[in-house]
C-alpha cells in the first residue's frame, strides 16, 4: 500500500504564514488517512506567481525562514513526506523548487528544469533551470519529483526514470483555459506514461490577478489510466493509493470528477477569479453600473454567486437617451439576484457638464464627446460608491468590445476588475443561458430577464442607437477577432474564411489603434488562450499594418 494525497490548495502570493498553515493543515488530514507522501502545488509556500518579489531579498530570506519553520512544525505531524513548493535561493541564483520534509527535517530538493518563457510565462526571468534528480524513499517505494513545465516535455521524466523512480510526483501552477484539463492529461501520458511511471499531479486552484488555477489535481496508472480527478475550481485534498491492487483501484475510480461543459468551466472559473481578486485584495464587496443589457447582467449574476447578494449593489443611472424597458430589465435582474438597488438619474449632471462646456465647446456640433460625457459621469458616480464604501467597481465590458475600442475610457471602462474581459460577446449570451439554466435546474425562475436577452445591444448614449451602428454583426465580429487575437490568423485567412476585405480591414485597424485603451483597462479573469494582458504585448506606439487598403491613406486617432 502506498497512499500519496495531493493538496489542491489556494495559496495567496507573499502570505507565507496564511500558506504555512494550509499546508499544515493539509499535512495533518492526509496523515490521519494513513497518506505516506504529501504533495503541495508548484510555489505552494509562495502562491504563484510571485512575480518581482523574488527580486527582492528581504522576501527570499522570509520564504527561507518560513521553510524552516514549516519543517519544524511538520516534525509533530508523524513520518508523512511532505513535497513543499518554494523559492530557493542559492547564491547569485534562485530555483523554482520542491524540497521534501519528513520528520521535520529536508531529506531531499529538486529544482525545476524546464522553465517557461511564453505566453503568461516569464520564469527565465528569475529562475535558473536544475533538473537534477531527486529520489527518496517512502515504504520501499522510489519516489521523484518534477515541476510543471517538466512533464510538458520528455526529458525530466526519463531523467527520474532512468534514476530509478517507481512513482512520479508533479507539482503544479497551470494556469487555466477553456478545456486545459483535458490537455494536460494528454501531455502528461505523452511524456510520463510511454516511460510506465504512474504519476501523480497536484495543480493549485484559485485566482491570482489575471491568471485564474482550476485545479483538476489528476492521478494516472502506468498505463496512463486515470485513477482520480479531482474537481474544479474549489480546494481538495485526494488521497489515493497508488499500489493497492484492484479494490483500492475501484474505489478511486470513484473519484473521478465528471467533465465540465465549456460554458460551466467559463462560469465557474469567473466566479472563483471575482471571488479571489475581492477577498485576496481585502474589499468588502462589489459595485456594479446596471444598465439593462446583458454584460452588466452577467457581471451581475456573477458577483452575486462570487460574493453574495448581501455583498453586491447594483446602480441604475438612466439618462436622456435610456430606453424604460432598459431601467424594467435591470430593476428585474437586480431583484431576482436580490441585491441592493439604488437609482441615480445622471441627466441633471450631464446638462451641467454640457454648460460648463459650452464656452469651450462654442461653434462645435456635438459628437461622440457627448456621448462619452455620460459614461463618465457614471464612472465617477460609480468610482465615489466605492471610495465610500471599500466595495471595489466591477467592470462589465467584453473582449468584443475591448478588442475594438468600443469602450470609453474613464467612463464604461472605469473600475477595479474587469469580470468578462476574456468572454467575446457571443459566450456573454451563452452564459447568461447557462446561469439561467442553473436558476431554473434548483426550482427558481430564470436570474436574468429574457428580453435582455433578444433586445439589440446598445450603449444608449444617443437617440435609437445599437452596437451594430459602428461595429458588424457581434457573430462576424467574434469570428474575427477569434482567429485574430486567439488563434494569430492573418489578414489573408479571415478574407479567406469569407469575411469582406473592407470589414476585416476596418476590424483590424481598430484592434491596431486601440492598444492604448487596453493597456489602461482593469484586469480581468483569463479564460482563453490568448487574453489581453499578460498574453498580448503590443506596442502603444506601432505604425505597422498588415495590410492596408490605401497605402497613401493618413490614419487619424478615434476618440476614447
């Protein structure tokens, strides 16, 4: 019998002590199911990513006493192993470890081998690569340790094979996207189960600024049969027995978690972000612009299930141009998620505005600036809220939106967390869908009125105004901006997946101009592949096109 549990835990980047005493508490529980190894996520101690603080050296000489306090501590707990992911610093060089504790003492470290320098990955920035070889011995079972990015390739897992592993241990911080689970299984059959070694890897949960952990902690024979699964999205410790025979085996079969749908998977990594990025930054709750469309319903439902309807207000600010129905929607979806309410009419602010103006604005016609006007004095009225109350503004822009420049700075984009930032328009629809369909499943009504869901989207900062008076149609659009962003698609492959050469230029150009507004914007959870953010690192100041229309043609700035 040789049990290994796996802490799927939540760590919070610089809470050593908060981390410490997971850990311990994790050590303790797999104790008492009889666990002979314990193993924690990559940078458990820490939380990940650690970013610029591992620069510092007043932090890497905290997490050095934190790991020997740690192992002090572990010294009670009895003869479990425990695999602890942390900084170590050597010298000049620091290394992205595992370092094993048993009886309150390191009888063995690893250092990472492969270290990621792509996509959210910077780790060549503070880390140099080891991959020497760590083995103990727990119950005549030869153990080895690998770190994330070292089973995303073959070579660390056929050095801990060709030392003499029986069993091999990965501690992880994957960050999540759409459908990754599934992926990493692949991988990891690819690189650990061709060799025979079963594995066992533990991934971290939780949100970190951007990057959003779902865990999914897995155990594989090997043969590459999945042995456990653990669930998504929420803390877990998993106890399994990697050489119990077929009993054993039965009843860890049990505990293979069932495949999540891509709209739960989307939804639950958002509500978990929103949960993390509130609590982890000490607010008290949230504030959100309720307008009656459908962005800010979904950001709304989200919260609420994040944080709890006693924990989120909503604000109604109508203006000259808002439709009734559009105040009935979201006087609705605000009373079916049973949050506060509150109703500021920004008409009278918005005429002020135009009259301090006028002297300036003498002899111009209006123009988009007025209508920014009002997204800006909903962004102040929403930005004063939170400074009075410590309830931090959630955003409730799109990527379809943000990827354009469809969006007013200081105004709509104005707030803390951008809650859909990584959603294109058409996954809003198919979300609010989905949380309606949960509502409906436990016995309720749908949270989010069905006209906001068949209405035309608007901004209604004008008369009779819809999305589609600047932008196409939110289906061309997406696709575009699919293959795009996420995919790196040219301008020749979305011509030639039949999209017009004039739209595809015009969609290009404002993805172009429009750097600056996203470098401004709030973070916001990352579900993709590629998310504006740590992923996408344009250049504000680029005179590159890829293709133009007319090349003697002079571009002008759009406003903001």
């Amino acid at each position: 019998m040789f049990k290994v549990a796996l802490a799927q835990m939540n760590s919070r980047v610089g809470d050593l002590a908060g981390n410490t005493q997971k850990i311990l508490q994790a050590a303790r529980q797999a104790q008492a199911e009889g666990a002979a190894v314990l193993v924690t996520p990559e940078l458990a101690l820490t939380g990940y990513p650690p970013e610029d603080l591992l620069l510092r050296p007043a932090f890497l000489a905290a997490c050095d006493q934190a790991m020997i306090d740690l192992g002090q501590q572990l010294g009670a707990v009895g003869d479990l192993a425990v695999v602890v992911g942390h900084p170590r610093a050597r010298g000049q060089h620091i290394f992205n470890a595992a370092t094993v504790l048993r009886y309150g003492k390191v009888i063995g470290s690893y250092g990472k081998l492969e270290l990621p320098n792509y996509a959210v990955f910077d780790e060549q920035r503070y880390f140099v690569p080891d991959g020497a070889p760590c083995l103990f011995e727990v119950n005549g079972v030869r153990v080895a340790v690998n770190i994330c990015e070292d089973v995303w390739a073959p070579r660390a897992p056929a050095i801990a094979k060709a030392a003499g592993a029986n069993v091999l241990l990965v501690l992880n911080a994957s960050p999540f996207h759409v459908d990754k689970h599934r992926e990493r299984i692949d991988v990891v059959r690819a690189n650990v189960s061709r060799i025979g070694l079963p594995v066992a890897f533990c991934n971290l949960v939780g949100g970190q600024d951007e990057l959003l952990f779902d865990g999914g902690s897995f155990v594989l024979d090997a043969k590459g049969n999945v042995i456990v699964r653990t669930q998504q999205f929420h803390e877990a410790l998993m106890v399994v027995d990697l050489f119990g025979g077929g009993a054993s085996l039965d009843k860890a079969a049990n505990l293979i978690a069932p495949e999540l749908s891509v709209e739960q998977q989307a939804y639950q990594a958002l509500v978990l972000g929103t949960r993390d990025y509130v609590h982890k930054n000490g607010f008290k709750g949230a504030v959100i612009g309720l307008s009656g469309g459908v962005d800010s319903a979904l950001v709304l439902a989200i919260a609420v299930d994040a944080l709890g309807a006693e924990n989120v207000r909503a604000v109604i600010m109508p203006s000259p141009f808002t439709a009734t129905i559009s105040i009935e929607d979201a006087t609705t979806c605000a009373r079916a998620l049973g949050v506060r309410l509150d109703t500021i009419d920004i008409a009278p602010l918005y005429e002020q505005f135009k009259v301090s103006l006028s002297r300036v604005f003498a002899g111009l016609s209006e123009d988009v600036t007025e209508e920014n006007l009002q997204a800006r004095v909903r962004g102040t009225l929403l930005m004063a809220i939170s400074n009075k109350t410590n309830a931090l503004v959630l955003v409730t822009g799109n990527k379809s939106e943000t990827s354009v420049g469809y969006c007013t700075l200081y105004g709509d984009m104005a707030g803390g967390f951008a809650v859909i930032k990584d959603l294109f328009k058409g996954m809003v629809y198919r979300l609010c869908h989905e949380r309606n369909r949960v509502a409906i499943a436990q016995g309720g009504g749908p949270v989010i009125p069905e006209r906001i869901l068949t209405r035309a989207p608007s901004a209604e900062l004008r008369p009779d105004q819809t999305d589609q008076d600047s932008l196409p149609p939110y289906d061309a659009l997406d696709d575009m901006l699919v293959r795009f962003v996420e995919n790196g698609e040219t301008r020749s492959d979305l011509i030639a997946a039949g999209h017009n050469p004039a739209e595809v230029d015009r969609v290009l150009r404002m993805v172009r101009i429009n750097e600056y507004k996203r470098r401004q914007s709030a973070p916001g959870v990352r579900i993709s592949r590629c998310a504006f953010g740590r992923d996408w690192r344009y250049p504000l100041t680029n005179a590159f096109v890829e293709a133009e229309l007319n090349s003697k043609t002079t571009e002008k700035g759009e406003s903001s």
